[in-house]
C-alpha cells in the first residue's frame, strides 16, 4: 500500500516573488539614506541570501518538499527587518541577528523534535528550566516601564519569558502521553500556576494572558470536555478581578480601554497616534519611512502594526494577518495526520499561541482589546521575540509527518495514527490503494 502524496509546495516560485518584494523594499530604504549604507545593504541582501541557501539546502540535501511555513516566517521577518531598517541601521543589524539565530533555534528544535522518545526524556529538565529561568528574572531584573521583563548580560537584553513559552508548549505537549493514561492533568497545572504566578509577580500581565490562553488549547484538547474549560475560566475571571482591583497599573490599562481620546496626550497618546497615523496610510501607505508614528514611543515593538498600516499599507497589513490565520489552519489540518498526540497539541497550541499574541497586539494598539504591550511575532523588534516566534514554528512544522522524509518512508503507508484513547481529534485513516 502506498499514500497519496499531495501536490508539493512550490517554493521557488512563491519566494521568487517573496525576494522580489523584499529587495524592492530594502532598496527604497537604503535610497532614503543621505549617503549610502553600506552595513544596512549588507544586511538586507544577506538576508536574502541566507533565504534562499536555506531553501537550496533544505530541498537538495533534506528533501523538504513542503515549505510552506518557511515562507511565512522568512516574509514576515523580513517586514520587520526593513520596518526596522528604516528607522534605524542599528536597530536592522540586530534584527538580522536575531532572525539568524532564531532560524538556528528553528532547526535544531527540528532535530530535536524528530525523536518523540528524546522529547519525553526531555519534559522534565525543560519544565525545571524554565521555572529556573523566571525565577533568576524576578533576582536579575530591574523595573523597566512598570514590568520585571528584561535581563542585561553583556551589553545584552534578554526576556526569559519569551524562551519559557517554547517549554510551556513543550511540557505541555509532551505531558499529555502520560496524563492521558491517567486522567490527570495535576502537574501540568502545576507548572503552569507557577509560570503564571512568575509572570505576575514581574507584572507581565500580557505574556500571563497569553500562556493562560494557551493552557486552554492544551487543557480542551486533551479533556475535549467544554465543562473543565469553563471552571478554568472562571478561576481565571475571578483571578483577574483581584488583579484588576490590587494593582493599580492594571487598572490604570483598562480605566484607559475605550477611553483613549479623552486623554490624547496622557495614558491615550501611543494608541490614539496609531489609529490617527495608521488612517492616514490609506490602502497603499504613505511610503517606508515616509510615516510619522515611527517618532512615536516603542513604535517598532508594540505599535510596529500602526507602522505598517501608516507606511505600507491596510493591504499588506491584512495580508499580515491572514499569514497568522493560515498557520492556524496548516496546523488544524495537520493535527488530523500527525504521527502521535503530541505533534498534533504542539501544533495546535504553537499557532493559537501566535495568532492569539497577534491579537493582543493589533487589537491592543487600535483600543479594540486592553493594551498589553505584548509584540507583534516575527515582525517587532526584539531578539527573544524573534527566537520563541521560530521556535513556535518549529513546533508546527514538526507535526507533518513530510518533514522527517525517512521517517514518513516507514510510517505513513498504513501508520495507526492515534490510539483509540486519546479523543484530540476525529481519528482519520490515510486514503490508500
């Protein structure tokens, strides 16, 4: 018996128009230069040509077919490096770093994940990790705009929690094997109160929202069970009311929410120039670096959205964001075929998580949600950001079986994809003949 493949991804052709694109817009920044940047060219066709050696090795030498989401990742990175190029060539060295070793974390997390025997041995020492993480944040960390997020070593800020979202997805996903058999979910939860109960003692509000909204996939497809859901939720609504009453900072946020212009120079002015700047870019956008909001405090972090709304345009802001809704549905629909239940909660829990955190940030700087501060993955400035978004990928790409060619010769033909115990999806032979 042999599968029926599926039509392979035509890459070259997509990131024949991708690298077009990106050296059209790399170009209208370096002429905006009084004189020409010879570092800020370097990285932003090297950036393109690590592109494209990725994708020569991966399908010469890996037999990767199906790359789908490289696609994704390398566009949207690439907006945020030429976002950043355009208001500073510092900023633009960094982010291509960054992206760099985020696509490094994105292949040896591969490595890694190919071995579900190697991430179960794994779980443990992970999960210790990353409580030992936050804990060395909460004694390393000083007050930095009202939160406990950053640590400086050698010259160097670093944000532990954005590396603990891949161990909360990791643990999370790797414990459900054994909790399954046991109907329990204790230690997980455990561990996630930690983390939480972390986050709330460094006041990152916004990162607690998004590891709670993750423990809901995780929790709901393990249990399928709407009632747990529910009693989670409410603990969660209750303990965000005391939150809300006890710190003043909170409460400050969202005394703000739908109120924005009646304080348009106080608590109200980086949302109120957004939505101002981010109009005034029309469909096609005034022009990359031709824009005002990037004048504007943490204009390439948390409102780096308003930036490309003002500067590139409504268009390719959407466009933005239906990439963030197709990992979600590339996951959805490789969860159904994926080799054992943790591929299939990694990939869920990793694009919910990124499409969840776009959410905050588009909606938190436009006043339809609570401003959180959270960043936008891929595309605002920052290293550890750029490191968890390819991690998160990483997790998603590991859950087809096409990834690991060797791997799928031996599994795929007539492969029992989950056991009969465990209800994450409809099970769902492959079509043979």
């Amino acid at each position: 018996m042999t599968q029926k493949e599926s039509k392979p991804f035509n890459w070259y052709a997509i990131m024949t128009v991708v690298g077009f694109f990106q050296i059209i817009t790399g170009f209208t920044v370096l002429l905006q230069k009084e004189e020409f940047d010879w570092i800020l060219a370097a990285v932003l066709l090297g950036y393109i040509f690590i592109e494209y050696i990725y994708f020569f090795v991966a399908a010469a030498f890996f037999e990767q077919k199906h790359m789908e989401l490289e696609v994704i990742g390398f566009f949207l990175s690439g907006i945020g490096l030429t976002v950043c190029a355009s208001v500073d060539s510092g900023y633009a060295v960094k982010q291509g770093a960054a992206i760099l070793l985020g696509l490094i974390v994105f292949i040896v997390m591969l490595a890694v994940l190919r071995r579900s025997d190697i991430v179960m041995k794994l779980r443990t020492p992970v999960g210790i990790l990353a409580v030992c993480l936050l804990a060395l944040n909460i004694v390393l960390a000083e007050t930095t705009n009202g939160t406990l997020n950053w640590i400086e070593i050698a010259g160097f800020s670093v944000q532990p929690s954005e590396i603990v979202k891949l161990a909360f997805i990791f643990v999370g996903a790797a414990s459900l094997d054994k909790l399954q058999r046991t109907r329990s979910i204790t230690k997980y939860i455990l561990f996630s109160m930690v983390c939480v109960g972390f986050l709330f003692l460094m006041r990152d509000f916004g990162t607690a929202l998004v590891f709670f909204f993750t423990f809901i996939i995780i929790a709901f497809m393990r249990s399928g069970d709407f009632r747990t859901i529910a009693l989670i939720c409410a603990g969660a609504v209750l303990g965000a009311i005391m939150i809300i009453y006890f710190k003043s900072t909170v409460a400050a946020r969202f005394t703000t929410y739908r109120h924005i212009w009646d304080d348009m120079y106080g608590k109200g002015m980086q949302q109120t120039r957004t939505l101002i700047y981010s109009a005034s870019g029309g469909l096609f956008g005034l022009g990359i670096g031709k824009g005002k909001l990037k004048g504007t405090f943490a204009s390439t972090t948390d409102l780096v959205f308003g930036m490309i709304c003002e500067e590139w345009g409504l268009i390719l802001a959407f466009v933005i964001m239906l990439c963030f809704a197709a990992l979600v549905i590339y996951s959805v629909k490789t969860a159904r075929d994926t080799r054992s239940a943790f591929y299939a909660i990694a990939t869920c829990a990793a694009s919910g998580m990124l499409l969840f955190q776009m959410a905050l940030n588009i909606f938190g700087v436009t006043d339809l949600l609570p401003f959180t501060g959270v960043t936008l993955p891929f595309i605002s400035r920052g290293g550890t950001s750029m490191l968890c978004s390819w991690g998160l990928l990483a997790f998603i790409k590991s859950a087809d079986i096409h990834t690991y060619p060797k791997l799928s010769q031996t599994i795929l033909p007539d492969h029992p994809l989950y056991p009969d115990d465990i209800p994450v999806t409809q099970r769902r032979r492959r079509p043979v003949k």
